[in-house]
C-alpha cells in the first residue's frame, strides 16, 4: 500500500510556488486527490464538530458529516459544466490537473474555515445569540471561499503563463462559474438543513418544511440582530376550539348592550 503524502497536499498552504510550479509540470501524481479529499473530510468534520455542538453532540456529528457532502456533492454537481466549457474554448488543460487545482481550492478554504472555530467557539459559549451565529457562519463560510478560489484563479494563470495551453477566456469563464457554484452550494446547503440547529426544536437529519429560503433567513437573522421585532399579537397562538369569547364578539355585545339602553 503506497504511503498517503500529506506533505504535497499541504504544498498549497506551505510553498505556494512550489505547488504552482509542480502543477504546471504535471508532476503529481494522482494519489494526491485521495490526500486532497481527506484533508478536505478532516478540516470540514472538525469545523462542523463545533458549528453543530451548539445543539448538542447528534448535531454536532451530523453537521461534520453534512459539510463534507456539501462540499463534494456540490463539485461533482458544477465541475462536468465547468470541464466540457473548458474543452470548447481550446484548453489543452488535463482533468487530472483541473481536479488537482480544484481540490487544492478547496483545501485552502475549509483550512480557513478551521481557523476561525476558535472565534466560533468562543462567540458560542459566551454569547449563545443563534441569529449572531448563523450570520458568523455565513460570514467564515464566505470569507474562506474567497481565499479558496483565489487560489484556483492563480493556478490556472500559473498554467496559462506557462505552457500557454489555458486560454485566457478560460478565466473570465472561471469566475462566471464561481458564482455558479456559490449559488448551487447555497440551494444544497439549503436542501440539507439543519448546520447550526435550534435549541427550541428537536434533532432533525433534515428540515420537512420547504417553506422560506436562504436569503430570507439571512434576513430575518439581520433584523432579530439589530433589534427588529415581530408583531407581538402574531406570536400569539390562536385555539379555534376555545369557548371563550373573541375580543370583535366582546366589542360588539357591548355595542347591543349600549343601543337597548338607549
């Protein structure tokens, strides 16, 4: 059994121009995408680890699961459109090295997201606001996607000045398909819900209820942040089996009561 070589996943966060440069000469071998996807399963399974804790250890579990599914799920989703796209502009580019390079983007981005659980943490065992939480977790998610991408964007330019076999159109394609992907990633993350959970509700693998979006709940999570608050006689729930009068019965009896003593 050939031994897993950390060292040269880890190259895109430790010597960046040696990674660049070994891409470029189609020198990895391909054992390295193995490596890449355990990397990518150890950092994001962690991250969830402490992202789910918040409504306990099922959560906790399920949420460092769920995570690397998105991720995966999402690439496999995105990544033939992005391939067939490339081949039709000219792009002499492997598949081997494309997956390399996008393994390698998403290595630096769940790294980054790994760094920031200290602050997760901290905010979550001091604060406890699960609307500051959801938008904390937005924010790191966003934030380490940048850096993720920005390393693919340089290695297909490395690539690009190097041999001259990735078109320079092929960029501009790149960065159309990075929103793409954002917007895939955020359906997906959407369809697996719960990631954060509610301490009000039980554990659920999976939310039942469809209604709502994603940037309707980022939304709501900004206004209950910032004070806003909702019509409080909303709230309140209504027992239609209830023999007790309603406040219009009430107002009118009062009415008829008023007219017959006149």
């Amino acid at each position: 059994m050939k031994k897993l070589k950390f060292s040269e996943a880890l190259e895109v966060l430790q010597n960046r121009e040696k990674f660049l440069k070994r891409l470029n000469e189609s020198s990895y071998k391909g054992d390295i995408m193995v490596v890449q996807l355990l990397l990518i399963f150890i950092f994001t399974f962690c991250y969830g680890l402490i992202m789910g804790s918040y409504n306990g250890i099922s959560q906790a579990l399920s949420t460092g699961l769920k995570l690397w599914f998105l991720f995966i799920i999402t690439l496999i989703i995105c990544f033939p459109s992005f391939y067939i796209v490339q081949l039709i502009l000219g792009s002499k580019i492997k598949i081997k090295q494309l997956c390399i390079i996008l393994l390698a983007g998403f290595v630096m981005t769940s790294v980054t997201m790994l760094a920031f659980a200290p602050i997760i943490l901290f905010f979550q065992l001091s604060g406890d606001n699960y609307h500051f939480l959801q938008l904390l977790h937005v924010f790191v998610f966003g934030f380490s996607g940048i850096f993720g991408m920005k390393v693919v964007l340089e290695a297909l330019k490395a690539i690009f000045e190097g041999k001259n076999i990735y078109p320079k159109i092929g960029l501009t394609v790149f960065k159309i398909w990075v929103v793409i992907f954002a917007f895939v990633g955020i359906q997906l993350s959407w369809n697996m819900r719960p990631f954060l959970g509610s301490k009000g509700m039980p554990f659920q693998l999976f939310r039942s209820e469809t209604q709502g979006n994603f940037y309707g709940t980022v939304f709501t999570s900004v206004g209950k942040l910032f004070g806003s608050k909702n019509d409080p006689e909303k709230d309140i729930p209504v027992n239609e089996n209830s023999t007790e009068p309603k406040d219009s019965e009430i107002d009118d009896s009062v009415i008829d009561k008023l007219k017959d003593d006149n």
